[in-house]
C-alpha cells in the first residue's frame, strides 16, 4: 500500500496549488464552448478554416478563463502556457470522439464524403 499512500499525498499536494484548479476548469469550459461554437459553424465552409477557428476559439477561452479566476503574473505565465498547447490536445481528443461517434462531429469539420454519409 506504500505506492497507493505516496500517490494520493501527491494528488493532494498537487491539487492543492489554486491555479491548477483554474487550469483545468477552464480546460473543460474551453473544450466545452469550442465545440459548441463549432457545431454552429457553417456547413459550406472549408475544412481548415473551421479548423483554424476552432484553435483560435480554445486557445482565447482556456487563456481568458484560466487568468480572470487567479489573475496574477504567475498565473499569466501559466494560463499562457496551457493554452499555447490546448488546441493540439482538443484536436487530438476530438478525433478520437469523433471515430469513436461520429454523429458528434460537427458538419463544418466533415469532408463532402462524410457529409453525403451523414444525410441518409
């Protein structure tokens, strides 16, 4: 049990720091609105600018989100960090829930041939 014990004193010491509770809400609520923005995202427009926007959109909200709950420089530099990298982590977490359902995938983001499947 001595691994179990290290790794729960470690998890407390860990989430004890206030800005981590930050970061990671406002990773959740960056995830969140990203997707709901992009569902409303035009069907006809291309794929790599809904893409584009998408990034812009998680990368502003986990940015905004994280800083205004602990403003602080410290805080600055460490919301600053996180959302540098979000975008790739929500393109990477989304193309798994998308293979997985695919029915989640907004139609901005599909190609004409995932389109075409979708309407039948």
């Amino acid at each position: 049990m001595g691994i179990f014990d290290w790794l729960l004193n470690f998890a407390l010491k860990v989430f004890a720091v206030p800005g981590l509770h930050a970061i990671l809400t406002a990773v959740a609520v960056g995830f969140a609105l990203t997707y709901l923005m992009s569902r409303s995202l035009p069907a006809n427009m291309a794929v790599c600018t809904a893409i584009r926007y998408q990034r812009l959109i998680v990368f502003i909200t986990v940015f905004s989100i994280s800083f205004s709950m602990v403003p602080s420089p410290v805080m600055g530099a460490w919301a600053f960090t996180v959302a540098i990298f979000t975008p790739q982590f929500y393109d990477w977490a989304t193309e798994i829930i998308f293979h997985r359902w695919p029915w989640l995938k907004p139609k901005a983001l599909m190609t004409f041939d995932e389109y075409q499947k979708s309407q039948r």
